[in-house]
C-alpha cells in the first residue's frame, strides 16, 4: 500500500496472531514519533485506526488515515 502522505508513514510490521490480517505502525515523520496502529477491528468488519494516547490530529492528518483505511480494507 503506497499512500501520498506528507507527514505520516504506514509501515507494515506483522500478521494478526490468526495470520488473517495485517498490522501497520503510523510514525509522524516530521517528530519520527509512533502515533499509532492499524489493525482490523472485527466490530467494525474492517481496518481501524487505533491511536496512541495523548495524540492529537489536524484534518490533513485525519484525512490521510481514513484513505489509508479505505485503501487497505478494500484489498482485504
């Protein structure tokens, strides 16, 4: 999955302890801080986003995650 985002990176790091899925950790590439995961959630029957505590996000940020998602439930 290659997203155009001007400040984060999704990097593949794992499978789902099932193998069925996948794991992403979200870095911040301005600070090259980890903000988050992006792991399936069952609940919602798609890829979520589950942020970092403490964390805080603009509209640009928010926007680049949920084409993120998108991109990524759609191929599962």
């Amino acid at each position: 999955m290659a997203l155009d985002s001007k400040h984060l990176e999704f990097t593949l790091v794992r499978f789902s302890d099932s193998g069925k899925t996948k794991i992403w950790v979200v870095v911040n590439t301005t600070t090259v801080e980890r903000i988050g995961l992006v792991k399936w959630a069952g609940n919602f029957r798609k890829y979520a986003f589950f942020p970092n505590e403490a964390t805080a996000y603009d509209s640009n940020c928010l926007q680049d995650i949920a084409a993120f998602l998108q991109e990524v439930t759609s191929c599962h």
